[in-house]
C-alpha cells in the first residue's frame, strides 16, 4: 500500500549543459497541497570522462563563457 503520493522527479548532473530552469507546481491524485520542484532542463548535455588539464579547462570556460554572451 502506498503511504505517500508524490512525484517522482530524477536528477542528473552534467559537466556542461544548454537548457532552460523550470519551476513547476505538481499535484497528485489524492493530495490536497502541490508539489514544487525546481530543475534545469538540458538541450545539450556534455559529460566529460577524461582529464582536462589546466589549460584545456580554461579554454572550454572561456568558450561557454562566449555561448552565454550570445542568447
């Protein structure tokens, strides 16, 4: 028997990612107060698997610097 409705709502952190924040307001079948959750939705999502040395690193923080610049 389940004793608590709620949403279930998955997180994954990434190294890098392009999206959008969202707050929404959720309410399940059966409780009375909404949920709200607050997340980041990724359009493009980079995961990096290997090591970036100190210069590497800067070079890939400038560059995001300059995507944000441009929207």
């Amino acid at each position: 028997m389940v004793s608590v409705l709620n949403a279930l709502i998955e997180i994954k952190d990434h190294d890098f990612s392009i999206g959008c924040s969202v707050t929404a307001s959720i309410t399940c079948r059966g409780v009375e107060e909404p949920e709200v959750h607050e997340w980041d939705i990724p359009a493009v999502g980079i995961e990096c698997k290997t090591y970036l040395d100190k210069t590497m690193l800067q070079n890939v923080s400038t560059a995001a610097d300059q995507l944000k610049k441009k929207t």
